[in-house]
C-alpha cells in the first residue's frame, strides 16, 4: 500500500527532498532521485539509518506527487505556520496551557502509535485494517477539541486572534485503497493481482505489488445470485493517487450492476474528501476551481480522475421537466461515466464484428 505520512511534524516532506512549496512535479522527481541515490541502502552499507532515510524520501516524494494529498498537506503547513504567529502573542498563562497540552498530545500520539503498531503484528489484515479506522477517528476527535481549547482561550480576550479555518484530517495509507468484491464465474479472467490491475488501470496507477486477493468458496444457498461452492473473490487495491480511488468508489453503482461490489476500504469515505468537499474542492459549482488535480487521457484509453475535467467529453442526457436545472455532482459524474462506458462497450462490439467479417 502507498506508503502513510510520517506522524512527526518536523519530518516535511519538503524539507527530507530540500525543494520549495512551489516546486513543480519535474523538481520533485529531480530531488528524489538525487537524495535517494545518497542514502541508499546499497550504497551506505555501514549506516544502520539508511534503510529509514530511504524510507522516508520514498514516503515524502509519494505524498508530494499525489495533487490530492499534496493539498492537504500545504493546507496543514500554512495552518501550522499561523497557529506558531498567533502562539507568539498569547500571554504566558495562556502558552503555558497549550504547550502543556501539546506535549501530552504528543506523547499520547506516541504511545499510542506503539500499542497499534505491536497490536497489527499480531492480528490479520482485515483486523488491521479496522483498527486503522478506528485509530484515524480517535486522533480527529482529539485533534478538534485541541481547536475547541485554542477557540475557548482567543475568546478569553475579544478580538486579538481571528477564528482558525478548518484544518485537514491527517493522510493515512487506505486514503487511496478500495475494496473489491465479485464472483469468479462473473469474471473469470480476473482470477490474479496483476489481471485485476490490468483490468482497472483505466481509472489510475495501481501499486500492483501491494494488491492483496483472497479467494472463498461461498457454501450458503441464501446468497442473492449464487449457488453452492460459488468462489468469491475479495481484494484490497491500492492506488496510488486519491483521485483514481474516488473515480472508482463513484462508479460503485456502475459496476454493481454489472456484478462487482466497490466500496472503501476503511469501510467509510476517507475524512480528506469531506474536507475537500468542505473547501468546495470537490463536488458542487466551485469544483471547476480544481483543474491542478484533473488527470488527462492516455493513449490507450481515457483515464478517469475526481474533477469534471478529467471525464470524457460525453454530455449527459437532459434532465426530466419536474427536475431542478442543477444537478449534484455526483449524479453528473455517475452519468458521465456511464455514457463512457456505454461508448467503449459499443466500440468494442464494433471491433470485434469488424475483425469476423475480415
């Protein structure tokens, strides 16, 4: 799976590649592969770290080539950098407070991380996967009432600190994962990792080494639509942009007719795309703001990304006369996506009567 963000906040991914906030996706390449050939492994065989540092560059050139999460994590330097010019004039009651408080949510963060990391050892990977979830919501809920505190202390003293943005939930690493699920006589030339990523690279890069595929035999008869010793196959797939996960998860009802279950990996949404919903970033008439995170067309096929501008230009039928002249956006993106692959489907037929009649 893409590698997750480191939880210390010195670790700037910016800083580890030495490169500005405005580097282009060229500079961070660049300075990847210039820092990584430094800290290798192969070359620095008596430096016990250099494992980790290598580890760490991969982690922070990952993150920065992901437009999605990059966002975020500029979102999250420019709210830290506020928050250190507003700390600098609280009294010193008041900094005495949130410094305490900080230190023991750092310290909690940090037992914390070594219980779960000791915990997922041992437990399989559907358990780490919940517990992953779970961990996610915990450090949100702890993250809003230290915003609650700061909020309660600028109102102790009217007017000298404006009302704090909301800031970014954390990257995780299922940020980008989906679940997938379908019977194998359905698809039975998706039996492998690597067909299933073939068959699926059309909506984005898929880190085809980390995909993990399971196969059952489905025993009850009261399964809608299957029979006895029916194999089901069951899949984590991690992609390694958000925007290819989410383009997937929205064509959830497309594939499910088509004998496919789609859904989230953690179970739910991931928080990012709320607060990116939130922002106006995504979904709603302010998505056109978005263009940096719209993917283009390959030559093999069209490549659907999370923005308007990366879908095929295929309109959408006209709305019915009682319905409102706007329309949601995910209902735009469901039509969208499906006169696409009605479009494809009908190319293909055509191909293949073209080449038997040849």
């Amino acid at each position: 799976m893409p590698p997750q963000t480191p939880e210390d906040p010195e670790q700037n991914p910016y800083d580890l590649l030495e490169i500005s906030q405005e580097a282009t996706e060229a500079e961070i390449r660049t300075a990847y592969r210039t820092r990584s050939l430094k800290v290798h492994p192969d070359r620095n065989r008596n430096d016990p770290n250099a494992a980790q540092k290598f580890h760490a560059l991969t982690t922070a050139s990952t993150l920065l080539l992901d437009p999605l999460r990059r966002l975020a994590l500029d979102a999250q330097l420019r709210l830290q950098a506020a928050k250190k010019q507003r700390f600098a004039s609280y009294d010193s009651k008041r900094r005495a407070m949130v410094s305490e408080l900080e230190e023991r949510e750092k310290e909690f963060k940090k037992a914390r991380m070594a219980k779960e990391q000791e915990r997922t050892a041992r437990e399989s990977e559907n358990t780490r996967i919940r517990e992953e979830g779970r961990r996610m919501r915990e450090q949100r809920e702890k993250e809003l009432e230290l915003q609650e505190l700061e909020r309660q202390c600028a109102r102790t003293k009217p007017g000298t600190v404006e009302e704090e943005p909301l800031a970014p939930p954390p990257p995780s690493d299922l940020d980008t994962t989906i679940r997938i699920k379908y019977a194998l006589s359905s698809y039975p030339a998706l039996s492998t990792a690597s067909a299933l990523t073939a068959h699926l690279r059309r909506y984005g890069e898929i880190d085809e080494g980390a995909v993990v595929m399971s196969q059952k035999a489905k025993k009850s008869k009261k399964s809608k639509g299957l029979v006895d010793g029916e194999t089901i196959v069951t899949s984590l797939v991690p992609f390694n942009q958000l925007g290819a996960a989410f383009a997937v998860v929205s064509s959830a009802e497309l594939l499910k007719e088509r004998g496919m279950d789609v859904a989230w990996a953690g179970g739910s949404e991931p928080p990012i795309l709320g607060w990116l919903r939130e922002r106006g970033e995504l979904g709603g008439p302010a998505v056109n703001r978005a263009e940096p995170f719209s993917t283009k067309p390959t030559p093999e096929g069209t490549t659907f990304g999370s923005f308007p501008s990366s879908f095929p230009d295929v309109a959408p039928p006209p709305p019915p006369p009682a319905a409102k002249a706007g329309i949601d956006y995910e209902s735009l993106t469901l039509l969208r996506m499906r006169e696409a692959e009605r479009a494809r489907l009908e190319k293909e037929i055509l191909e293949a009567e073209a080449a038997e009649g040849g």
